[in-house]
C-alpha cells in the first residue's frame, strides 16, 4: 500500500499538494474483499507492465462500491505501485469513472447534435423533470432515490453514443435502446424505478449498474451468455444487406500493391 511518502516522492505534483491529497486519501481498503483482491491480481495478469491494468481496475473498484471513491484510488495505487496522483488523474479524465455514488442503474441519454435534432434533448429534459424533486429537476449525474438501492437511478446525458442510424438513442447500464421518444424513454425509466429490467433493443439482457462494471472489468461470472447478445440492428447493416444483394464488392488489393514511402526521418 502506498504511504504518504510514496506519494511524495513518485508523485509529480508540488510537494504541498501532493501531501495534502495524501493526507486526504483514506489508507483503509479494508472495503474491498479478498475476492476483489484476487480479481485485481488476475486483471495485472493479462498485462505484461502492470500500470497497463489500471482502466479495468478502475472498473472493478467501481463495480464494489458503486463508483471510484478515494479508497478505490488508494486500492488500485497499492495493487500496481502507482502515485494516488497518478490513478486520480486517470479516474478523473474518463467519464465513465463516477466521483459519486450512482443508483443502481445509470440512465445515459445522447444529446449530441444528430439525437439531440431527433429529440434527445426534449427525452432528457423528460426524464429530468420526472427524476427531479420538489419540483427542481435532476441534475447531470445526479441520483434519484438511495444509491444503489433498488430502483435508484443515476441520470447522465451523454456524447455520442455510436448509434446514429437509431437515433435518438439511450443507455442504461451501457445497453442500447433505440429510436427512443420522450414517452417510451419515460416508460422504460418507470419501470426501472419499479424494479423491471426491461430487455435492451440488442446486446446482452439488462443487469444493474454494479454488475455492468464487473463485466467491463472482464469477470462475467455465470453470465457469458451477454457475450452473444445481437449487437446490430437492421439498420446497421442495411448498406452490407443491399450490397450482397446486388452483388456490389469492393476492388480487391493488388498482391503488390506500393504504399507511399515513409518520410524521412531528420
């Protein structure tokens, strides 16, 4: 485990904020298990440099306690020999590391420029008046209900997610559902509320927001079968369908074809 002198001294931050966020940092992990334990050490496994386990172990800590506590940071800094400066920064730059506590399932609506002309704006202002209390609407990243509790919600609106031929488009727990409107995205998010688990337009059948992290730390634990859940739908592969039935292929490469020679190095 690092201590508060490790991190001074592997950290590249000034030394008084490098002591402070030390300080700050609770050396208890006692919240993770031998069972993540040993989790952790078969993610570093995969790697042959074990800072490269760092975005799965991130995942990991996020599918014990919900989200990416400093305890968490201080859990993955011991396990690879980091700097906590070092995993905060990771933790804090991608978005799908939570800095709070999310609700059992994580509701995230597109609100790029395709969905959002679609409706995906006027779906998440929807499902934010509805999550919201005393009439004060939700806000990005807010919970709805104890997080983590049955039924608890985490609402987000996302950047693209990919799915532009099925606009708009929202996630939960990282599946699709497709070619929403403000009324179906409603109805799915009661149901949630009401315990259901609505079955995703493709992809793997809907699991909690915990068990969604677990997997994206790669333990799957009784349910490979997500594995081989549809993850296209006929709109994306309409182009291909139309093609194989017109027979269109695209020219083959030549057996010598010539690349472009590689500048030269000064």
């Amino acid at each position: 485990m690092s201590t508060p002198e490790d991190v001074i001294a592997a950290s590249p931050l000034d030394p008084a904020s490098t002591r402070q966020l030390a300080e700050e940092t609770p050396a208890d992990t006692g919240v993770f298990g031998q069972d993540t334990v040993d989790r952790a050490r078969a993610i570093i496994a995969r790697y042959p440099q074990s800072r490269s386990a760092l975005l799965p172990m991130l995942h990991l800590v996020q599918s014990v306690e919900g989200y990416v506590s400093q305890q968490g940071i201080a859990f993955c800094a011991g396990q690879l020999d980091l700097s906590l400066a070092e995993v905060s920064a990771v933790a804090t730059f991608y978005t799908m590391y939570k800095r709070r506590p999310c609700g059992e399932h994580l509701v995230s609506v597109c609100t790029n420029t395709l969905c959002a002309a679609l409706g995906g704006d006027a779906i998440y202002a929807k499902l934010r008046e509805h999550l919201g209390t005393d009439g004060k609407p939700l806000g990005h990243e807010q919970t709805s209900g104890q997080p983590g509790a049955p039924g608890s919600i985490t609402l987000e609106h996302a950047e693209c997610l990919a799915a532009c031929d099925l606009g708009p488009v929202l996630q939960v727990n990282y599946e699709f559902y497709d070619n929403q409107t403000p009324d179906t995205a409603l109805e799915l998010v009661k149901s949630l509320q009401a315990g259901e688990k609505p079955h995703p337009t493709r992809g793997a059948p809907l699991t909690d927001f915990r068990q969604a992290e677990l997997q994206l730390a790669g333990f799957f634990e009784g349910r490979e079968a997500d594995l081989d859940g549809p993850s296209a739908a006929p709109e994306t592969v309409r182009g291909a369908a139309v093609a194989a039935d017109r027979g269109w292929t695209a020219p083959a490469m030549p057996d010598n074809a010539e690349f472009p020679a590689l500048p030269e190095k000064k």
